[in-house]
C-alpha cells in the first residue's frame, strides 16, 4: 500500500513540453527516465510503464554520471532513482537533481526503507519514495503521482513520515528546517494567503514552479494540502513578512 498526499487547490498541466505527443496528437504523455545500477530493475520498470501507457521512458542510466547527464539532457517529468550507486552520496545527488531540473520530480525505489534514508531523501528534495516491494500497480501510481506534482510515500513510511521529516540540520530558529531556503519563501508567501500566480510574480517565478514547490512542502510537513500547511504555518508564526 502507498500512501499520498494531492494538491486539491492546484495542478500541473498535462502539458510538459512542447512536442511531447501521444498516438492521437495530444501532449499528454508523461515523461520517465530510469536510473538504478541494476539493469534488470532498469527493465522490470519500463515495461511496466510501456504496459500502462501515459507514460514514455526517455532514458535509462546506471552511473551517477550517467543520471546527471541523462537528467539535463531529457528534463524528465519523472526520474525514478535509486540513490545506492557508485559508493557515492546519493542524497546529495537528488539535491544536484532538484537543482539542475527543479520541475523534474524524484521518485526514490530503494531496498532501504529505514527511517535515516527516508528523511535523507525527503531533505534532499525527493517527491516520493516506494521501496522495492511494491507492486507494479503501485509503482506505476507512484510515477503517476509525482509527475501531477504529488507526493506519495509507502504506507508504513507515511505512518512515521511526519517525525523523520521534522528532524534536520538547519538552525532551530527557523520552525521547518526540512525546508530549502527557496520553500520557506514560498511558505512564507502562502501562509501570507497569497494564490500561486500571486507567489509567482512576488518571486519571479515560473507558476508551474510554484506549484512544484508547494508539493514539496507540503510532503516534507506532512499534510494534505495547502490549506493545513497554511494553518501549520500561520501557527509558527509565519505570514507575517509577506503580508500587505
């Protein structure tokens, strides 16, 4: 079972990029690129995804190096990684993700499911994260969900989702310190209750952007929608800087 999280106030449009058509010549085709150093899982999951349809893969990769360059050359909607490759830091890999392709979401499929992984991977920026004992229906939902800007997590996970996310390395002044410097702007601005085109031209900022952002706060707080981050944040005292 998985568990996730929908914006109910906004959605992304189905429309990534120009040109991206299906077999009737609407856009609507989701894009995935798949990266994990196993290419048997590489596989298992494109096929499940071409099985589906709505969904194209772009790419595969199976190096750290092979997942940046294959990241910035496709601009995927969906990179479904596992973080283990390499021996190197794969946290710090999705944050050079989320920063080389901010409208890309990052679906974690990971053997661990332990909570110092998990709240590593929502800090560093990811979307969802499914351990590899999902089903091909739940992993197939969970790339669904995250390319509509959802976040979405298996169910155990989500059950202590809210305490692993509450715990990081920022300074104790700030009430979410799982948030990157540009969410808190953005919460800052939505706890103000401005609308998203508002936070948008405040920030100079792209709507769909704002929309991404949103869907990452609103999964690394552990609420449903925007209107209980709203609470959340207003209760912490936030709002104020941005409002008038």
């Amino acid at each position: 079972m998985i568990h996730c999280w929908q914006r109910r106030t906004t959605r992304r449009t189905t429309t990534r990029r120009e040109g991206t058509m299906n077999q009737h010549g609407s856009s609507a085709t989701l894009t995935v690129l798949l990266a994990d150093v196993q290419p048997a899982v590489r596989q298992g999951v494109r096929s499940m995804v071409e099985a589906t349809g709505g969904a194209a893969v772009v790419g595969e990769a199976g190096t750290t190096g092979e997942v940046l360059a294959a990241t910035s050359r496709h601009r995927p909607d969906v990179l479904v990684l596992d973080p283990q490759m390499d021996d190197t830091a794969g946290m710090r890999m999705i944050s050079q993700i989320v920063r080389l392709t901010p409208d890309t979401g990052v679906l974690v499929f990971s053997t661990l499911d332990d909570d110092k992984a998990v709240a590593a991977a929502f800090h560093a920026g990811a979307r969802g994260y499914l351990v590899k004992r999902a089903t091909a229906e739940q992993i197939v939902r969970g790339i669904h969900a995250v390319g509509a800007g959802e976040a979405i997590v298996d169910r155990t996970i989500a059950a202590r989702l809210g305490t692993l996310i509450g715990t990081g390395a920022r300074p104790r002044s700030y009430p979410f310190p799982q948030l990157s410097d540009r969410e808190r702007e953005v919460l800052e601005h939505l706890a103000a209750g401005r609308s998203n085109p508002a936070i948008a031209r405040e920030l100079a900022l792209a709507s769909k952007t704002v929309s991404n952002r949103i869907s990452g706060i609103l999964g690394k707080l552990g609420v449903a929608d925007r209107a209980q981050a709203l609470v959340l944040a207003r209760d912490a005292g936030l709002g104020h800087a941005a409002a008038g």
